[in-house]
C-alpha cells in the first residue's frame, strides 16, 4: 500500500474534510483516499502526463497498476 504525507493545507481544510468525512460515516483517511480516487478516475493519467511533472519529480513506473492510455504529446 502506498502513502503520501501532505503539509501546508489550506487552513480550514482539515476541519472541512472532517466534517465531511463524519458526513460520510467515514475516517478523514478514508474520506481523503475517497477525494482522490473520485477525482483521478475523472481524468485519467497517461505516461505523457507522467514524463511531462517537474523536473526531480519520483515517478513510481508501474504500467500495468496505471491504467495509461495513449495520446499524442503536445510538443
């Protein structure tokens, strides 16, 4: 299982995501990982996306576990 660690929220966005997690009948990490699965599941990545992040960005290359589709870059 991975893990991400994110500083420097917003404030308040700690205190939203509660509240919307105890809406939910949720922990806040299941709430959060609910966030962001709805949200990558919206537009799906592809390996352009993935070559195009920052400079020093660690990409974890798993194509199988990526579900990537092809498209041409923009150049």
């Amino acid at each position: 299982m991975e893990q991400i660690l994110i500083r420097n929220l917003p404030a308040g966005t700690k205190a939203a995501l509660k509240a919307r997690a105890e809406q939910h009948r949720r922990s806040v990490e299941a709430e959060a990982r609910e966030i962001l699965s709805g949200a990558l599941e919206r537009e799906p990545l592809t390996l352009v996306d993935l070559l195009s992040t920052d400079e020093g960005a660690e990409i974890d290359f798993e194509p199988d576990g990526l579900g990537l589709t092809a498209r041409t870059p923009e150049l």
